[in-house]
C-alpha cells in the first residue's frame, strides 16, 4: 500500500472511530467523546466508544471485543490515550499489553496531565505512532473539553430563537412559541449535550420553564439508547444569573430540583439578603455569589468570568445560555460567547418588541462582527450558527 493509499485508508477507519466516539455526545461528560477501531489485516477485529465517567473506555472495549486478534493489531482512536490512574486504569498499559502494533491518534489530549504522555509511552515500548489523521474533525467534537482544559472555562454557545426583524418577544414579554417544533426539537438536542444551562432571573420569572431535556422532544433519528441507555435522561445543570435573588420560591425549575436532585445555581452578586439565600436553599437550589471584580463600574452585577471559571472547576465542558437580551448582551460585552446558535422564524413583530441583544453600540464601525460556520433550514424556521469575527485593528 503506497503512502498515499495509507494515509486515504487511515481518514477512513478513522472517520469511523470518529462516528463511533459521537455515540457519547450525550452521555460522556466530563470525560471527552471517544471512539476506538481496531484493525488487522484489514479487517475490522473490535470497536468500541466511550460511554460515561467511571465506565470503560473506548480503548478497553475495543481491546475487549479483540482479544486475541488485537495482537500485531493497528489501534485507531480518536484521542491520544490516557497513561495515568483517574476513574479507570491507564489505556496505554492494556494497549502494550495486549500486544497492539500501531497506534493512529487522531488527536492529542489537551488535558494538562495526559498531554503527549500518552503517545511517548506507546513509543516507549516500541508501538508506531501515526497522529494528525482528522485532527480538527476530532478536536471539533470534544471542543468543549478541549476549551476546558486550555482555559478552565466551558465552551459557551448561546441559543436564541428570533424573528427576521431580530427581535426575540413581544414588548409585554410574551415569546412562546417563535419557532416550530422542529426548530424546538434541534435546541432538545443542543441541551441534551450540554453540561449546563445558563438563564436569567427574568426568564424564569416571566415564562416559569423547566428547561429541561425531554426526550420525546429529541426527533426519531437519536438514538435514544445513547441519550438514556439506563432509560434516565441525563439533566444538565442550571444556573440562574440572579444578582438581586429575585428568583420566586415557587419556581418550576426550583420543584424540579427537589424532584429529582437536579443541580440548580443561583448567582448573585453581593449584598444579597441572608434570608433569602435559606429560603432558596431550602428550595433546593445553591446560592453562590460571584461579586464583580474591584474597578467595575457596576459592582451590583454577577462576574461572568468568575462564574465561567467556578463551572469548569465543576468540569462542564459545555455551556448553553438561553437567556434574553440583556443576559446574551452582558455575555456578548464581556467576549464570552464561544458560538451563537440562532433560530429565526418566518415572522415580523414590529419596532416595539424585544431586541436579540442588548448591546449599546452607537456607530457603525463598533458593530459586533459574526461569522457564519452553518446555516440550514429547520422545519419551516432557519437556524444560523455563528462565531464572533476576530477584532480588527
């Protein structure tokens, strides 16, 4: 097999460890999304894919399903396998010792403790190493892990539902629906792969939602033995951006909580009433306060940084904020927002609704620049997925 022929058959097994480790976008947090193929003379010997924390990992599976035949083998994985002790054993040892040949990483692990540890240990025990082989593909699907570990902040997509006109609710507040149930299927998804949720107190005192993951909502091509194999669907985290603690006792997603032991944040700033904080407490809810840093101009206004830092010490790799326009703004000001997932509806609601973004930008040349990675039509609705443009000298 020439060089060429090599490289087209490794993008191709590789592409495929790669639709395996996407079988884990729901279930595998903290831990990366990975996928393992092992290949002999051609043919296919053992695949598997990483399903959740403390579980096996796609390497072991592979190795698993192998056995013997994984002897002389090529290992394909999608990210370079862990040498240390963590929930479960190094993956390099069960690599050596099964008596694997060559190893096709696809990408290195960002994690500060893995990071090219992994692969000099294969090297170490004679094992041939080839990497690169759909690197951004892979780096793509853990991008929230590898945020995390580069910056000790989650990745942060915003999802905001609109009208073509930009505006996201009437001027009474009323927004439900703008968009179909298509459109509502696609954010089920995008919360489903989240770690956590990020809203605002408005939100929760004008709609009252749950935002939860439901999984007849999901669409009938997930595969909902990898979204709720234990027949659990996995709920993200909530936090509720509440600098006043305003948010009321009697609250849907505060019942919720106490229901099924969800996770729900209140972030205040400070000088909040202590009584308050009981009662919330009581509620089932963890109040934390982030007070803006010394110099800001408004010191009664949750640190979104600081918040961002405390939720990738909890190891969320991926945030959604769904939220109104002035929670999306303040993310937007303070250059925090990794991807904006837009859904725009049919529909014109005049100058007096609510904006998309509250962003007090006065002259053309301080317009926020976006760039566009996806756009596609949802049912009858549209959504755009943008990226902040770099800043322009």
């Amino acid at each position: 097999m020439s060089t060429e022929q090599q490289h087209a058959h490794d993008v191709a097994v590789m592409t495929e460890a790669l639709r395996l480790a996407g079988h884990g976008v729901y279930t595998s947090t903290p831990n990366p999304r990975v996928g393992c193929i092992i290949e002999k003379n051609g043919a296919v010997v053992g695949s598997g894919w990483h399903r959740r924390a403390g579980e096996a990992h796609a390497e072991v599976l592979a190795l698993e399903a192998a056995g013997s035949s994984a002897a002389g083998a090529t290992a394909y994985i999608t990210l370079e396998p862990c040498n240390v002790h963590g929930r479960t054993g190094p993956c390099t040892e069960q690599l050596i010792k099964a008596g694997i040949a060559r190893v096709v990483v696809a990408v290195e692990d960002p994690n500060p403790a893995v990071r090219g540890g992994g692969i000099a240990e294969l090297l170490a025990n004679g094992i041939q190493i080839d990497r690169g082989v759909c690197a951004d593909v892979a780096e793509a699907l853990n991008r929230g892990f590898f945020k995390r570990m580069r910056t000790g902040m989650p990745f942060v997509q915003a999802k905001m539902a609109s009208s073509i006109d930009g505006r996201t609710a009437m001027s009474s507040g009323e927004s439900q629906w703008i968009t179909g149930a298509a459109a509502r299927a696609e954010v089920q998804k995008m919360r489903a792969q989240s770690c956590v949720l990020v809203t605002g107190v408005d939100t929760i005192i004008i709609d009252d939602p749950k935002l939860t993951v439901r999984a007849s909502e999901l669409g009938e091509e997930v595969e909902l033995e990898h979204v709720a194999p234990a027949g659990i669907v996995r709920q993200p985290a909530l936090v509720i951006v509440d600098s006043k603690l305003r948010t009321p006792l009697d609250a849907r997603v505060l019942a919720d909580a106490r229901e099924t032991g969800r996770r729900v944040i209140i972030a205040c700033a400070s000088a909040v009433d202590p009584k308050m904080v009981a009662a919330l407490e009581q509620q089932g809810a963890e109040v934390k306060v982030f007070e803006a840093s010394a110099g800001n101009t408004d010191r009664n206004r949750v640190d979104l940084s600081a918040l961002l830092a405390f939720l990738g010490q909890c190891e969320y790799n991926e945030l959604m904020l769904e939220s109104g326009a002035t929670l999306f703004g303040a993310f937007m000001n303070a250059g925090l927002v990794d991807e904006l997932a837009l859904f725009m509806a049919p529909v014109l609601f005049g100058q007096t609704a609510r904006p998309l973004a509250a962003l007090d930008i006065a002259e053309i040349r301080d317009a926020r620049g976006m760039s566009i990675v996806e756009a596609r039509p949802v049912g009858a609705d549209f959504l755009l997925k943008l990226v902040p443009a770099p800043a322009t000298a």
